[in-house]
C-alpha cells in the first residue's frame, strides 16, 4: 500500500500563488514519476506537470512559465510552486506516483486538493 498526503490547497485571488505538496510513503521500492492532475467541474482530468525520475519534467501548455514542479527524492515528495494564477487554474489537484514495490509496477493517486482563483 502506498499513501499520498497533499497539502497547500485553498483560494487565492488572481495573479497570486500557491503551493502544493504531495508526500509518498509505503511499500516504494522506487519512483518513476510523481506529478500534479487537476479536474475542472464538467471537465476531464489532466495532466498539469510531471517529473520523471532522471529529473526531465513535461508541462501542460497552459501552465508553462506560470507553475514549477519540483521532487525531493530522498523524502518521496513533489511540489507544485504555482504562480500567475488565473480563473481558469480553478479545478482539484490531484498528486500521482508511478512506482515500483516489492510485487511490481503500479500508479498511486492522492485523495484531491481544491484550488480557486477568484477575485
């Protein structure tokens, strides 16, 4: 079983920031990517930022140059410093793990943290 904690959620007025953060823990043997999806009311999932294990990272469009995805590997945690934030950013935020235990390869998602932008 591997668990994932998120914190750093709220409302925030636009062009402001927040950050999120997503901690793994459990039966990891090793990760090959965490990352941040988020989901709009009426709308599907999708990705937002990823980073892989040998550090290359992959952005949504719509968030390059506004939000940073960070990892701690030695504590299994991700961060997602967003800044610039706009109307639109409004969703939930769900952290992933893509990881191997002792019994194979398997995806992890965290419970969800809502994020507003509105003035």
């Amino acid at each position: 079983q591997v668990q994932l904690v998120e914190s750093g959620g709220g409302l925030v007025q636009p062009g402001g920031s927040l950050r999120l953060s997503c901690a793994a823990s459990g039966s990891i043997i090793s990760i090959n990517a965490m990352g941040w999806y988020r989901q709009a009311p009426g709308k599907e999932r999708e990705l937002v930022a990823v980073m892989h294990s040998g550090g290359s990272t992959n952005y949504a469009d719509s968030v390059k140059d506004r939000f940073t995805i960070s990892r701690d590997n030695a504590k299994n945690t991700v961060v997602l410093q967003m800044n610039s934030l706009k109307p639109g950013d409004t969703a939930v935020y769900y952290c992933k793990v893509d990881y191997y235990s002792a019994y194979g390869r398997f995806d992890s998602w965290g419970q969800g943290t809502q994020v507003t932008v509105s003035s």
